[in-house]
C-alpha cells in the first residue's frame, strides 16, 4: 500500500507520472513529497513508488 495525502491505495509498482495521470491534478500546479522529501518534476516518471511509501500531493492556488 502507498499512502496519498493520508489515504492507502494500492499502487506499488506504478510510476509517479503514471498514478498522476489518473488523477485530475495539473501536473504544473503541484508539488510532491515522497516520504519527506520533495520530487523534482522532471523525475516524475523515473520513481517507482514502492510498498509503504508516504506521498503528499500539494496544489498551488492562486489568488490576490
């Protein structure tokens, strides 16, 4: 199990990039931390995420 911004799922195995594509985050408005520590975007589709992993998914909001 991998857990997502406090929720498990059943993801071992899939890449970063590949798990981002099924959700409706904009990749350019987020940011990721993998078990404390923070993904370069351009290694997105190089991390394997891995049993027991912690990932925190953080969107950018705009505003004034």
């Amino acid at each position: 199990m991998v857990k997502i911004n406090g929720t498990e799922k059943e993801l071992a195995g899939m890449t970063l990039s590949a798990y981002l594509a099924t959700t409706d985050y904009d990749p350019g408005q987020i940011a990721v931390e993998r078990n404390g520590e923070i993904v370069p975007k351009a290694r997105y589709s190089q991390v394997v995420l891995q049993e027991g992993d912690n990932l925190e998914v953080v969107s950018f909001v705009g505003g004034g």
